[in-house]
C-alpha cells in the first residue's frame, strides 16, 4: 500500500515527554527529532495490507459484504436508503434549521494524499492529460496535468454519487454525467439523474432528473452517437422492483426520455451500451435480466430493433454483467469480459466480424478473479487491436490478441515502492487515443496509471479527497495527529496536520481507530470482520490481536480505551469484550445482549466504571462496575428501535447519557439524566429527519452538543432546547463521525466520500 510518510512516538529507549507546548520544555526541534525517530520505528513495523480482505466466492447475492452495516444504519426496514427523504432533509435543514451567526468555514483536513473509490473516467481525444473522474461519494474532480493536480468539480450538487462519465464524440467539451453508483452494492448510492456540462466539465446542470424522466437512480453508462448528439443512451440498475432499470434513449439531447425497445419488456439491469465509432446506426449493450436474455445485443438501427448475439459465448442464463470493448483501430475487433452470478470471470471472449461470432480467449488465466459484478471493466490500445486490458480486483493484459495473459498488477504490493502496484478493485480502464502506452484505471484507491502499456504503474491521486471514512479519532494531546478508517484504504494517520501528509498504519477496509487520551502512541485500529490491531511507542505494531469470537463477527468492531486505565479496553461483537492487559487475553464480560452487534461504547469521563453500549436493534446496556455485570435492556419504549449509532456522556456526570440514532422516520437523538432509568426527545423534530452518526459534548461545558448526520452538522448551545445549522461551506456527503479537540476548540467532520474536514468552533464554546 502506500509508502508512509510521517509518524509521531517517542525516541526508543526515552522516557516520553509531553508535547511541545504551553508548559513544555521541549523545543520545536526536539519534537521533530522525536517524531523523525517514531517515523522509521513505525514504518518499520506496520502491518502490512490484509490479503484475505475479499470475499471467498459462493454466495450468489452481488452486494458487498459491507452493504450489511449500512443497511442497518441508513435503510431498515427499507430495502435501501429512501433518497428522496435524504434530499428533503437536506433542503429543509438549510431553510428551517438557522445558521450560526457568522460563518462557518471547514477547512480540508486530509487525507489529500490517497483516493477514494472511483467509479468513472473520461480523457480528452486531443489531451490525454485533460482527464475528468468521477468518484462513487466524491464528486466529479478534474485534472489538466494527468492526474498529478486535481481541481474539484461537485460540491453542493443534491448528490455526489457518481456513477458514469461520457464525452460526446463530436464535442468533447460537453460533458455528461450519469449519477448513482451501479456497482451492484447495497452500499453503492443511488444519484438524482443524468447531468450535462457545456465547457469540460466546469460548470454543471442537472440534465433529466430520474424520477419525473423514468431514469435509473443508478447509471452506470452514458454513450454519445458519434454520429448524431442529439441521441443519449444510459444503461442503469436498480436494487428496488419500483426502481427504473435497463436501458433508455433520447433523440433530442436529453429532453425526453423513453426505454428502449425492441429488446425484452420486462426491467433489466444494464451494465453496458457503447456505439460502434464508424458504423452508424449500430450499438451494442449487455444486461442482465437473470434469464435466458442475458447477455450481449446489437442493433444496427440506432436501438430499433435488437439482435442477441450467442454464437460462441457461455448459455445465456449463465452470464451476468459484462464489459465490453471496440478495437479503435479495427472496430470488427471486440472483446468481452463475462462474469458468473457468483463474481467469477465466466469467461473473456473475442469477436472479430462485429459480434457475429465469439471465441474464448481467457483459458484458466482469471480463474482467481472475484467479485466481477462489483468491479468488471476492460479496455483496448487504440493503435494495436491484440493488446487489451482487462480489470477485476487487479489488472491483465495480454500483447497477442488473448493467446496468452499476464497479470500486470497486484493490489496488496507496495503503493510507492512496488512498480506493479495498483489499488484494488478496478471500475474503469482508459487507453487515450493521443498518447501512445498511456493506460488509466480507476479503483477504490482513486486513479492508478501506466506510461509503458501497462507495465509498470504509479498512483495519480495527490490532491483527489474523495475518502470514504467509517471512524475518526484526533489525539488529545496533540491537534495534529488525527486520522481514522476507511473503505478499502485502511486505517491512515497524520502527526502534522498536513492534509497531504497521511500515511496507512493498518490495511484491509479501516474500521474504528480510537488513540488513548493520555499517549498519542497509544492506539488500536479496526478493519473488516473483528480484526484488532494495537500499536504502542515500546513494542510496535501487533497484528490481529482481537478476542477470539466463534461466533458471528462485525463489519467493523467499535473499540473503546479507559482513559483512566489505558490497559484496560473493549471491543465489541454482539458480546462486549474486555481486556485489562492491553490486549490478549480477552474475556467475554456481556454474553449475548440482544443477539444483534454492538454499534458503539461509551466508557463515561466522569467515571470510568460506568459503560454504555448501543446495538444495531436499538438496545441500550449499562455497567457500573467496569464491565462485570450488565442491566438488561434501558432504551425503553422512548427509544425508536432503530440503530444506536453513538453514545456519549459529558465530563461531569456519568449520569447523562445521549444516543445518536440512524435511519429515517424516527426522531435522531435523545437524552437520559438518570443513567438510563428515562429518556427524553432532544430532537423532537428540530434535526433533518436523517440517520445521525456521531455526538460530541465538551467537558466543561455540557450545553453545548455538536451532532452530525447525513444531512450535516449541527449545533446546539443550551442543551438541545434549539439547534443551528453548522453546516456551512462542508460538502453534500454524509457525515459519519464528529470529533471535537477540545484543547484547541476544533471540530472535526469525517465523511463518506470527501475526507475529513475542521472548523474552529471557539466562537460558539
């Protein structure tokens, strides 16, 4: 993964000091001794990234094994989140919850430095370095320089989910963007339509909205007639039955839109349609309609009728989402990838008369690839037709037209270090047409490129915040060291500050990171499945040293460290677990609360025996001693039932619990100032009705509650009896944690899809 850059511990064999500050001996320079030290010592010893983070193949379902976690936090009961309920929050927070006086100002905190998932990229024909991306939570973001700058493009849209980018042939500076990620996942959101941009991508407009057009809320392709502007095809998915699905076209540049005929009545999925670049009238599209048309069709008379194209290829039924790619150079030259209905590579195949007849080309070569419904793309170099790229989780090539193959990347090599790295999970593959070797892919990490074909490969993601974070934590004893979890891209630090200066301390998909209030180098993370790891300044790292449950295990295991006896830590599965060591042994101190995961623990600042645990059923467990014995359910029926997202309890009484709740429908937040025993409605309808997903409350002064949401962040200075809108200039994403430093008085905003962010909230405290 990637080359890490900075870390902060103390010099080995040294009693470790307090950080440099008010009160502090140490100088500016000694700190940077201290931390150049800790840098070789952490680099040295980090795990490296989980090899076994995929799914093993055998389930049929598509959605990713994370879907689960956001199901429970933004959908249930619903099928899926409930978009439309999302956007009216949004719009009514800004008009009916006030802003605080002034303005409030996020700053990027980072990282800037790794990338996102990626679903989406075009290249300019004339310059292969005027380059737009769209990411699955982060926007569309331009590059002039080949992804060495990057400039972002959405910010305020009423989504930021991307799912297709397509230039129009005969004008290359219109630009169109399809919205909703389609990488059939639960947790792969669903957009507002099909936007247009006149001038490359600079300014944008929403072109068809989905709902009132009949469009996908997921678009996974737009194509252009070369021939003709004025007629659009997307391809979409759809996770529910009343979802619009398949493929639609417009004839008059996006005005009105209607399914496309001629191929099955009833709702299909749609991976692909693309148009033959010197045949006009002719287009091919693949779908999915779990049957026995399944599979590739071609029209030659601009989408009238349809001929399904079986000769040479698997059994309908059998094939799911496929990827296709046209020859620039002989566009009777097609290549296919083909996945199975368990995400393994069915087959690749060729076409060398248009599509008429097909030849396996793949042999046992992808016999290894997974999850290709999720990740399935393949590209051909525009000057020769034998050489194609195909991409799964990593990347192929072959040079002699599918004869033999070669897997040119590997995901869990060393970003910045090993030259045939590449991020996992490859969503698109570009060979521009005006720079020959020049290949681009992009993944869950952002953007990868090649300058030889293929061969050798380097990250271009510097500057694209498009990270989707599950946790964050910010060191007490220092405003500098902060970072947290993140989809598919680990657990990642900074010690300085610095935005572009994160560096991965533990991989597979980052959970919760939680640093001892008292010692920066003082920490545990959490990735995928219960996996634990701690590191301390006199040992290191220590891999997967999580308590041995044996039965179900979390996506992600919230962790919690006593800030009065750092040795003593939880962690949570549907049992709480204990460790008054620092680590093995562990001991099931809860049994089985309510037989669903535990969501968060709160260990009280005003007395550390006095713990709070939340569930995904909406329970909510109380220990005074530590652990030792638990109450039975206290969330009562004031409590909505649905996800405990957060707990948090002031400085000063342990008494005075709040819990932060997800889904829609149900009030967000609530209150009890006798340990549980009552709750109150602190929201009663003054927050968006949207999940809530992280509370922070000051020490010193309990009145004070910052909250965040899907909807944002707000503010509330006299206990919840009124709220305002701290929102400000933050991106349209969700917000999934809020941390406040409190020695500094700075907020921090994690999100899912655009990074972290702070605000000095001095003024309001």
């Amino acid at each position: 993964m990637a080359k890490k850059k900075t870390s902060r511990a103390k010099v080995t064999g040294r009693k470790r000091k307090r950080p440099a500050g008010k009160g502090s001996k140490d100088t500016t320079a000694t700190k940077k001794q201290k931390i150049a030290a800790a840098h070789k010592k952490l680099v040295g010893t980090a795990p490296t990234k989980l090899k076994s983070k995929k799914a093993a193949e055998g389930s049929i379902s598509t959605h990713k094994a994370r879907a689960g976690w956001f199901h429970a936090r933004e959908a249930w009961p619903l099928r899926e989140a409930p978009l439309g309920l999302l956007m009216k929050a949004r719009a009514n927070a800004k008009t009916c919850v006030p802003p605080m006086p002034g303005s409030a100002k996020w700053a990027e905190a980072g990282p800037t430095n790794i990338g996102g998932r990626t679903t989406s990229i075009v290249v300019h024909p004339k310059d292969a370095n005027h380059i737009l991306v769209g990411a699955a939570g982060g926007g569309v973001w331009s590059s002039d320089d080949g992804g060495a700058t990057w400039t972002a493009r959405w910010h305020d849209e009423p989504t930021l989910n991307i799912g297709s980018l397509c230039l129009d042939p005969a004008a290359p500076n219109v630009v169109y963007c399809g919205t909703g990620e389609a990488n059939l996942s639960a947790d792969s959101h669903a957009g507002v339509g099909l936007y247009k941009s006149a001038d490359g991508g600079k300014h944008w407009h929403l072109l068809a909205a989905a709902q009132p057009h009949g469009l996908p809320r997921r678009i996974g392709r737009v194509a252009v007639d070369p021939f003709d502007s004025n007629r659009i095809f997307v391809g979409g998915v759809g996770h529910r039955a009343q979802d619009a699905r398949g493929l639609f076209v417009s004839t008059n540049a996006g005005v009105s839109w209607a399914p496309v005929g001629g191929l099955i009545t009833h709702p299909f999925q749609c991976h692909e349609v693309m148009f033959h670049p010197t045949t006009r009238g002719t287009v091919f599209a693949a779908i999915d309609a779990v049957g026995t048309s399944n599979g590739i069709w071609r029209s030659t008379d601009h989408g009238q009728t349809w001929t399904h194209l079986t000769s040479g290829l698997p059994t309908a039924f059998r094939m799911r989402r496929v990827s296709l790619a046209i020859a620039p150079s002989n566009p009777r030259r097609i290549y296919a990838q083909i996945a199975t209905s368990r995400g393994a590579v069915l087959g690749v195949f060729r076409s060398n008369n248009g599509g008429n007849t097909w030849t396996s080309i793949g042999g046992t070569h992808f016999r290894e690839e997974r999850q290709m419904n999720y990740n399935n793309t393949i590209s051909v170099d525009p000057h020769d037709p034998d050489i194609v790229i195909c991409g799964g989780v990593d990347l192929h090539r072959t040079r002699n037209g599918g004869k033999t193959w070669k897997k040119v990347t590997r995901w869990f090599a060393r970003r910045g270090t090993d030259s045939d790295y590449a991020h996992a999970d490859q969503h698109m593959i570009v060979h521009p047409t005006s720079q020959t070797g020049l290949v681009y892919a992009v993944n869950d990490g952002g953007l990868d490129i090649s300058r030889d074909g293929g061969t050798k490969w380097e990250n271009r993601s510097v500057g694209l915040a498009t990270n989707m974070f599950y946790d964050f934590a910010s060191a007490a004893t220092d405003v500098n060291f902060y970072g947290g979890g993140m989809q598919d891209n680990g657990t990642w630090l900074t010690t300085n500050g610095q935005p572009g200066d994160f560096f991965e301390t533990t991989g597979g998909d980052g959970g919760f990171c939680v640093i001892d209030p008292n010692d920066a180098l003082h920490l545990y993370t959490s990735s995928q499945f219960m996996r634990v790891n701690r590191f301390r300044s006199s040992d290191g790292w220590a891999k997967n040293i999580g308590p041995h449950e044996t039965g179900p295990r979390p996506w992600m295991a919230f962790i919690a460290i006593d800030p009065q006896r750092p040795r003593r830590v939880f962690v949570a599965s549907k049992r709480v677990w204990r460790t008054t060591t620092d680590g093995p042994p562990w001991k099931d101190v809860s049994g089985i609360l309510d037989d669903s995961f535990i969501t968060c623990i709160e260990i009280s600042r005003a007395d550390t025996d006095r713990i709070y645990v939340g569930t995904e059923n909406g329970g909510i467990f109380k220990s005074d001693d530590g652990g030792d014995t638990w109450t039975d359910n206290i969330a009562s029926s004031a409590l909505p039932g649905r996800t405990v997202t957060r707990l948090r309890t002031p400085g000063n009484d342990a008494n005075v619990v709040y819990a932060t709740i997800a889904n829609f429908g149900n009030s967000h937040l609530f209150r009890s100032t006798d340990g549980g025993a009552t709750w109150s409605d602190v929201d009663g309808g003054s927050l968006p009705d949207v999940p809530h997903h992280g509370i922070a409350i000051p020490s010193a002064n309990a009145e004070i509650i910052y909250v965040g949401s899907d909807a944002g962040v707000f503010l509330s200075t006299d206990a919840g009896a009124s709220w305002r809108n701290l929102t400000g200039n933050l991106p349209t994403v969700m917000v999934v944690d809020v941390v406040l430093h409190e020695a500094t008085q700075t907020l921090f905003a994690a999100t899912y899809g655009r990074s972290v962010w702070k605000l000095d909230v001095s003024a309001w405290s």
